[in-house]
C-alpha cells in the first residue's frame, strides 16, 4: 500500500523538536527499511518540500530538500522507526518552528 501524505498523519507523532540543534523528529511507528522512500516523499508532498538529491545507505536514508527557499537534510532510520529533518547551517530556525506548529496541529486534528 502505497504511503500518502493522509496516512503519514495518522501514523506519524512529533518525538523531537530541537531549535538549538535544528532537528524536527517523527516518530512513524510502522516506519521500515522498505517504506522509508514513500514516507520521505509523503512527508515532502504534504510540506511542499522540493527534493534535491537522495542517498541511501544500509541503516539510513539522507535527502537534501528545499523548504521554503532553504535546504535541509531529510533521514529516514528504520531502527529508530523515525523520520526527521536538520537544518544544515544557520538558516532554517523559523521554517522548523513553524513545521513544529503546523504539524503538531495537524498530527492533533488527524488523531482525534
């Protein structure tokens, strides 16, 4: 079944949100090796996120995205059944403040 921006909502909740580290962290309880790719790309879909470039490695997935006219690393790990994006300099505090909000919000409204 494919992984839409829908279903990350009612599967994702916010683990993490770290300003001082500049990580925004979901937990996806379902989050595997082999559904990591649909998740990112759900996750872009509903952020509207432009992916760059994607790598992935036996443990971990990385892309390079753009949000908002800053770019970001977007990881996928299956061990942690976690997905979360880090801002790779000193740009992208208020685009993960307001990702924090926003989707804490959403998350909220889709588990109720």
């Amino acid at each position: 079944m494919p992984v839409t921006d829908n279903r990350i909502l009612t599967r994702a909740s916010v683990a993490l949100f770290d300003i001082e580290e500049g990580r925004f962290v979901l937990a996806i309880d379902d989050l595997d090796f082999d559904n990591a790719d649909a998740y990112a790309a759900a996750f872009c879909q509903l952020i509207d996120a432009a992916i760059i470039e994607k790598q992935m490695d036996a443990d971990l997935m990385s892309w390079l995205v753009d949000f908002e006219g800053v770019q970001f690393m977007l990881k996928a790990e299956h061990y942690s059944a976690s997905l979360w994006l880090e801002r790779l300099g000193a740009d992208g505090d208020d685009e993960l403040s307001f990702l924090n909000q926003w989707l804490s919000n959403q998350l909220l409204s889709s588990h109720s």
